[in-house]
C-alpha cells in the first residue's frame, strides 16, 4: 500500500466556534484516508476531547470542579452555552501531520487555544498519582486520551497540547 505524508491545519475564530463544530470536517480526513479509516473512531475521540478541552477551559475559562454531581454537570453546560452564546474573542488552532513509516504511521495532533494555559505539571501529576478510582464527572478524558496515543505533551504557559498516535498495518 502506497503511504501518503500530509499536513492540514485550521484555525477557528470566536464568531466561528459559536456556531460551527470541526470535528466533523475532521473526522472527514480519517474517514477518505484509507490508511486512518480503521481508526477513525479512537481519533474522532481524541480530536473532541482536546478540542473541548480548548473550548471549555482555553476559551471559556470554566471549571471542571463544577461537575461535582449531575446538577453541577447541568449547571456547567447552563452556563458554557451562555459563555459561548457571548464569545467575541480567542480562537483554536488544530494542527494534523501524517508521517508514514514501515509498520504503518505516525499522526502529529497540535490544539493551540488563545486562553493563557494552565499548571500543566501539577494537573499530569496529580493524574500519574491517582490510585483510587473517581467518582467525579471531570477529568477522564485526558485519561482517555493517555490510553489511546502514545503521547501527551503540554507546551508553555499550558495552551497548546501535542499528541502522537500511532498505528500499524
């Protein structure tokens, strides 16, 4: 099977990220590569958990402490889609790289959001050295996406994350 190397790159502006969802038009990259089709679903779900990461804690600046329970679940909705209602400013930036190799290839995901980034370090610690299982409704997707790539990296101040997944014929 004859490899292709590739790079897309998108950025999504705040009158944009109210009314317009890029994982579809992503997804459609994996969907017409006969190399990513197989994956398409592990990668739609690392897509959408960086890209709602970027949105919700980037742009919107919330809290996922408020999804403490169900009702602070509802609330934090209430209250993202009122935030998102009134956005005017900050962006996303998606970045895609293809890489072949022998066994199959590597997929390069950069998400960069013009929020001012997080403690980084303390929140992966605090990850690495859970040991007893969550009750809370916050947090496990970047445990998802732990599982699925083979890695994570975050870049200073915290506004950009870097993910390497891999795959095999």
């Amino acid at each position: 099977m004859q490899q292709q190397d590739w790079h897309f790159s998108l950025e999504l502006q705040s009158h944009t990220l109210r009314d317009f969802d890029p994982l579809l038009l992503l997804q459609h990259l994996f969907v017409h590569s006969r190399e990513l089709e197989a994956h398409k679903e592990a990668l739609y779900t690392v897509l959408a958990e960086l890209y709602f990461n970027a949105l919700d804690h980037g742009i919107l600046q919330l809290d996922s402490a408020l999804k403490h329970d169900v009702k602070g679940f509802a609330d934090y909705y209430e209250l993202r889609e009122g935030l998102l209602n009134n956005l005017t400013e900050g962006y996303i930036q998606f970045s895609l790289q293809h890489i072949s190799t022998p066994a199959g290839g590597d997929l390069i995901i950069e998400v960069c959001d013009s929020g001012s980034g997080f403690d980084y370090a303390t929140y992966m610690n605090k990850a690495v050295n859970k040991t007893s299982p969550t009750t809370t409704y916050s947090g496990r997707g970047i445990s998802l996406i732990r599982a699925l790539c083979r890695e994570l990296t975050y870049l200073e101040p915290g506004n950009k994350v870097r993910v390497l997944y891999q795959w095999n014929y």
